[in-house]
C-alpha cells in the first residue's frame, strides 16, 4: 500500500460515524448490512450516513452492491487488512511473526 492510500484510509477512519460504521460492518461480515439498517443501528439520518459511507468506499474500506432497491455494505477485508499490514509491515524490525499478539 502507498503511503498516500493510506493516509485517505486514515482520515475515512478519523471520524466517529465512519469509524462506528466500519467496526458495525467488520461484526456483520461479509453479509453486510442494508444502508438502511446501518442508519438504524447508529442512530444516524440517512442523508448524513450516505456522504460517510461513500468517503469509506472511496478510501478502499467498504464495498456496495445494489440488491433490488437497496444498496448493501460490507467491510472491504483485503482493504483493511492492506492498511493494517501497512502499520505492522516494520514492526519488530521487519520481522512481526516475533510481535505480541
């Protein structure tokens, strides 16, 4: 991963509605959940929710898929763990099987 890629997936993340819907999503799998549901189970307006989930899919953490006439969310696994093995790819100088869990 980039250095710059990961910098957009850091600030997707540096909110607390799009950081509430990534860890929402990461508990659903890879079923996802309905736009509709997301808003429900965060209390947030759907209007609001809709920008959120955009900049999350633009960061390469979520995908959608249109279902009828709704659209579906779920967690991008290979996006996620990109970002992470970018955090860890130093880690116990270069070598992070020796890290801590």
């Amino acid at each position: 991963m980039k250095t710059d890629t990961a910098i957009a997936a850091f600030a997707a993340l540096a909110q607390e509605t799009r950081l509430g819907v990534v860890r929402l999503l990461v508990q659903a799998g890879p079923a996802g959940l309905s736009a509709g549901d997301i808003a429900t189970r965060l209390a947030v307006p759907a209007s609001t929710l809709s920008h959120h989930l955009a900049q999350l899919e633009r960061a390469g953490l979520l995908r959608s898929w249109r279902l009828q006439r709704q659209i579906f969310y779920a967690c991008d696994y290979d996006g996620l763990r990109s970002l992470l093995t970018f955090l860890m790819q130093d880690c116990c100088q270069g070598r992070p099987e020796l890290c801590p869990p």
